[in-house]
C-alpha cells in the first residue's frame, strides 16, 4: 500500500494550533485595495480559523 500523501495546496494554505484547531488567511487581499478601506484591510491581515463544519475536509486535505 502506497504512502498517503498531504495535499500540496492545503499544506501551504493552512497550519494546525496547539489546541488543534486550523488557522487560515483571509481573502480579498491580494488586488483591488484601493476600493477598499484601511480597517477591512487590516483586518483581512489577521490570521482567522476554518469554520467547525469545514473542520473535516481540511483535515482529511492535511491527512490528520
């Protein structure tokens, strides 16, 4: 039986905390800034965890 492998997008897309819950990025940040006000912004910056009903496609994405 093969290694089962993590996918390579979800690796570098999410990243597990201590407590076990999934940290992601925010969208709506790469382009298009100007229309947008600078506490949206900053706020799309911070770092925001997966919702508990996505909780189990990433993790059957990171293999956990």
């Amino acid at each position: 039986m093969p290694k089962v492998k993590t996918k390579s997008s979800a690796k570098k897309r999410f990243k597990l905390t201590g407590t076990g819950k999934i940290r992601r990025k925010h969208a709506y940040k790469s382009h298009i800034l100007t229309k947008k006000s600078t506490k949206r912004k900053r706020n799309l910056t911070k770092m925001g965890f997966v919702h508990p009903a996505d909780e189990g496609r990433v993790t059957d994405m990171l293999r956990i």
